[in-house]
C-alpha cells in the first residue's frame, strides 16, 4: 500500500503538480492567499491520489472500502503534521532532561482530535463500502496497470487505465464460494437460494462467522437471527440446500452418515466418517490435513480451495501425514455389492 500510494503522489506531482511550487511576482497579500489555496488544493489532490492508489489493496486483504477517506484526511492531516509529529519529536528530545511529560499531554491532544474526525466521518451516511473477496489475479492486474500508467510518459500509459478497468470488472464478478468450512470443523456456512449465506457453528467462536460475512460484503454481524436460515437441525445432524437445490448435510453422529451419504451431495462432519459414502465427505481427517476450504459448485461437482496446499509444511502448521496423504477429499466410491444369489433361490439345474 505504501509504494502503491508512493508511485501515485510522485507520478501526479510529474505529471501537473510542479505548479504548486510557484510563487510568482505577485503582491505579498495575493501571494498569501495563493499560498493557503495552493496547500489545500495540494492535500486534497494528495489524498485523491494515495488514496486511490490503496484502494484495490484495501479492498483486497480488508474488503471495505471508505469513500469518505479524503475528507478525513484534509481534516486531520495537517493537524498530524503541523502539530502531533513535532511535539512528539520534541517530547523524544525533552526526555532525557526529564521535561516530556506535557509534550505527551499535547500529542495526546492533537490525537484525541483524529479520533474525533475519525468518528465524525464514519457516522456518513454510506460511510463505509463492503466488497466481497476476489482472488489475486483482479489485483496483480490492477498492479500492473497502476505501474503503467504511473512509469510510462508516453500516450501508452493509457493501456494502464484499461488494464485497471478490466480488474475491477473483474474483482466485481468474482465469483463466490457456495460453501466454507473453518479449519477445525465447528462452523460451515452455505449459500441457500437466496444469495446469502447460511451458517451453523458447534461453539461459541464467533471469529470465522464474521471474517466470513465480511469477505461476502454482507453488513449481518456474527450474531444476526437470520444466519440460521436456511439450514434445519436435529439431534443427528443438521441440513441445507445450496442455489442449485444440492443437499449438504453435516453430520453429528455416527448413525447420521448412513442417510446422509445416500441424500446429500457433501457431508460435513466432526467426525471420522465411515467408508464408502457415495457423498463428497470432509470429515476429521480431512480439515485436519487441508485447513479451512471453500468449495464452488461447478456443473454437479465441487471445486476445492484448501487453505493448506499440497505440500504445505510451516513450522507453525506442521504437515498432518496420513493414509493416502489426500490432501482434498474425493468422492468416494460406493461399496460393490455382493451379487451371488442366496441358496433358498437356485432351483434345481441352477
């Protein structure tokens, strides 16, 4: 974010701002007030280009967006340089002299006065944009074109516009995950025919619902009514649809899988299921090994995003080696049954 917002400030200051730096044969009192009317100009266009320059970025590790960032920034800026900074460094040299201590109350000040500005801003209405997750490739795009248009002196640059274009159509039409499931098994979220997401939880962590709901642009809190909806429960398990009509089950016992596996397209369970469900299954073993996933709905099957990759191996999250060492589950093939006729059916000559 910070070189992002760097090659903005130095690429607009090259490209029409050295008129800024002009003062001109002009009276004294004409040249006061082209000096205030230069500086405001100056941090509004400042605050245009750094931020809009971070925005892909914010959005893209956050998800939200703030439209009403510039106007923060022409308010608490100059404070921060003018005053905040200063006294700070001055706070820093009276220290050994023993001398600091009101340099401290005076910064706190000028701080207390951002978090005014702060809180004044957000209470806009609309003050704060959600946008919904998108992989790396919209933003290595937009990447791109902002270093094209920020480097290039040339009609050339224009490609950058385009290429910035095409990643935000792109980081609009993303496409999202039908269902989540947190790296330990006890929350699963799904995306019912009406767009939003459903969500169950085992415990009382509330963490992954809200890093979800965020990252699907939806404005619900962790603890909305509303985040049932959609998914039906009973001492054995609990059931719900996708958009496509697909039925995922999330299994609590033993007993459950044995229905399950014949109605649902994907079983979810604490659990170490049994062998040969005809279902897609992400049991114990399997979110042990591959961390949280989303799964896509994609022409009758699922496609897998696993938080640990094929060979993921960190000190901190170790590589859980098993049987088979799947790292993804895979529909498991149902049982052959036995064919051989029972002896009460042969007749004689059989």
């Amino acid at each position: 974010m910070s070189f992002a917002a760097t090659l903005a400030l130095v690429a607009g200051y090259q490209q029409g701002l050295p008129w800024m730096s002009k003062g001109g044969d002009t009276p004294l009192a004409a040249k006061l007030a082209l000096w205030g009317g230069r500086e405001i100009v100056g941090l509004l266009i400042v605050s245009l280009l750094a931020g809009t320059a971070t925005i892909p970025y914010i959005a893209y590790h956050f998800h939200r967006i703030s439209p009403y960032g510039v106007v923060a920034n022409l308010l608490a800026m100059p404070l921060v340089s003018a005053w905040v900074m200063p006294i700070g460094i001055l706070g820093l040299l009276s220290m050994p002299l023993g001398l600091d201590s009101w340099c401290w109350w005076l910064m706190g000040e000028g701080i207390e006065w951002m978090m005014r500005v702060a809180s004044w801003v957000t209470s806009f209405p609309e003050a704060l944009g959600r946008v919904a997750a998108f992989d790396s490739s919209p933003l290595l795009l937009c990447t791109a074109g902002l270093v094209v248009l920020c480097l290039l002196r040339t009609p050339l640059r224009c490609i950058g516009v385009l290429m910035m274009t095409g990643a935000i159509i792109l980081m609009i039409r993303a496409p999202q995950p039908d269902v989540l499931i947190a790296a330990d098994g006890s929350a699963v979220a799904l995306r019912g025919a009406n767009g939003r997401l459903s969500m169950i939880k085992s415990g009382s962590d509330v963490f992954a619902f809200r890093e979800w709901l965020a990252a699907d642009a939806d404005w619900r809190t962790a603890k909305d009514d509303t985040l049932g909806e959609g998914i039906k429960c009973d001492a054995a398990g609990c059931v719900g649809k996708l958009r496509d009509g697909s039925v995922v089950a999330i299994a609590k016992s033993i007993e459950a899988f044995e229905e399950d596996c014949r109605r649902a397209a994907l079983v979810v369970s604490n659990r170490d299921a049994p062998p040969g469900c005809a279902a897609l299954v992400i049991d114990r073993g399997v979110w042990r090994r591959s961390g949280a996933m989303a799964l896509r709905r994609r022409g009758g099957q699922f496609e897998i995003t696993a938080a640990r990759s094929r060979g993921y191996d960190r000190p901190w999250a170790r590589a859980v080696v098993s049987e088979g060492d799947a790292l993804v589950p895979s529909r498991a093939a149902p049982q052959p049954r036995d064919a051989t006729p029972r002896a009460d059916d042969l007749e004689a000559g059989d």
